[in-house]
C-alpha cells in the first residue's frame, strides 16, 4: 500500500503564547479530494501555511508524499498551490504567470515550456487567453490561471484556498466540475480550505471541521455523512448552517 499523500501527526498551531489548535492529527488519501472546514478565527489559513511549508508549527509533523515537510529553501516543492486571491502577477501575461514555476525549477527550453503552459491552460478551459493580463480576467478565470499555475510542475498533490470565494454561483459549480475532473481523470489529489459547503458536499471525499473553541478537530469522515448523521451538536449546526439556538 502507498505511503499516503499528506500525514499530519500531533500538530499544534499558534504564535507565542496563542494556541489556534492543538494535536492535530489526520490524513490525507492518494486520489482524495480533501476538506478542511470550519469557522472564522479557528485556523484554516494556518495549518494551510503550514502545509505548504511557508511556516513552522509550535509542535508535531507534517509527512508529504511519506519523505516529510519540504524545506522551500532547498528545493522544489511536491504539490501546487492555488491562493484564495490566485495571486498572479498583475504585469506578466497568464502564459507568463504559468511559466513561471517552469522556468524557475527545469531547464527546459522556451518552446517545451511554451507547450506545457498551452496544454495546462487549455486543461482549465482557457485556450486563447494566453496573452491576457490578470486585470482582463473575470474572477473565475484568474481561478482557473492560477491553477493551472499551480499545475505546471505535474504534481500529484494540489492545495487550493479558498477557491469558491467571490465567484457567483455558475462559475462556482465550473470550478467544482474541474476539480472532480482533476481529482478523477487525472488521479491528483486535493486538500481544499474552505467554509463553501455546498461546494463540499458536491466533491468532497474525506474532511476534517476545526473548532475555534476547543482548540481541536471536532469532526472528521464523509461530509455528507456528517451532516446527516453527526451526534455532536456542534458537527450538526456547522454542517447544516444552523445557529447556535438550534
């Protein structure tokens, strides 16, 4: 059996003497599509921080791809990330935003670069717009350029923040076909930070909710079977949108 593709073990996240969560332990399937859910302020955007390497944990593990966290000092990383804002740069072309990643970690020349970046385009739905500016694209497109961006390298693992946020409802449920196509036809594996649950409850596998007040992780399995199902009077509101009165 293979190692799976992210393993968190005994994770405690925070700053100084604030603690957002502590011993954090979960994994994360080859070929799953991956939720990490729950309120404001419990510490999404920090354990996807430190996910990707970009900080270190006050305590525990992080195994990705069963070789451990990787060192973005050293090396180029083992998965693609997609940010909440798509995070492309406003003076370079989304062919240029896509090459980047390529031109930074191979040594490929500018015509197989040239290529990756039209069929990674072309796999997200947007042939044609190589030579657009991010400030010429709708929400949804710069969606769609970042993670293709975040693909360039052929990883096996995609981390996505946020990745419904701003779009109208239309575009959303494109973004969540792409995602079921990459996580289906092409075998890669998601881990999705997100509160969008509609969208959750269409892709999702696997997911874990994260509880501002307890410090911990108060859910964890099938989505849907969570919220139909769920015991936990806080698992039950959050998955089913009630409020604290219910």
């Amino acid at each position: 059996m293979s190692a799976p593709a992210l393993t968190v073990t005994g994770l405690t996240m925070g700053w100084d003497d604030v603690v957002l969560q502590q011993d954090a332990t979960f994994e994360v399937a080859r070929r799953e599509v991956f939720a990490v859910l729950g309120g404001s302020g419990c510490g999404k955007s920090t354990l996807l921080r430190y996910m990707i390497g970009l900080d270190a944990p006050l305590a525990g593990t992080i195994v990705i791809d069963g070789i451990g966290s990787p060192d973005l000092d050293v090396g180029r990383p083992p998965y693609g990330v997609m940010f909440q804002s798509g995070a492309l740069f406003g003076g370079l072309t989304v062919a240029e935003n896509v090459a980047l990643q390529l031109e930074r970690w191979t040594t490929l020349p500018a015509d197989a670069i040239s290529a990756i970046v039209r069929a990674k385009l072309r796999l997200v739905g947007l042939e044609g717009a190589e030579e657009k500016l991010p400030a010429e694209l709708s929400g949804g497109m710069k969606k769609r350029a970042a993670i293709a961006r975040a693909m360039a390298l052929e990883p096996d693992l995609l981390f996505l923040d946020e990745p419904s946020a701003g779009l109208d409802p239309v575009s959303a449920v494109e973004l969540d076909e792409l995602f079921l196509t990459l996580s289906r036809v092409l075998g890669l594996t998601l881990v999705i930070v997100t509160h969008e649950l509609e969208s959750i409850f269409r892709i999702a596998n696997q997911c874990i909710l994260l509880d501002k007040e307890s410090k911990s992780i108060i859910g964890r399995g099938d989505p849907k079977v969570l919220r139909d199902t769920s015991t936990d009077p806080r698992v039950h509101r959050f998955m089913n949108r009630l409020p604290r009165s219910a």
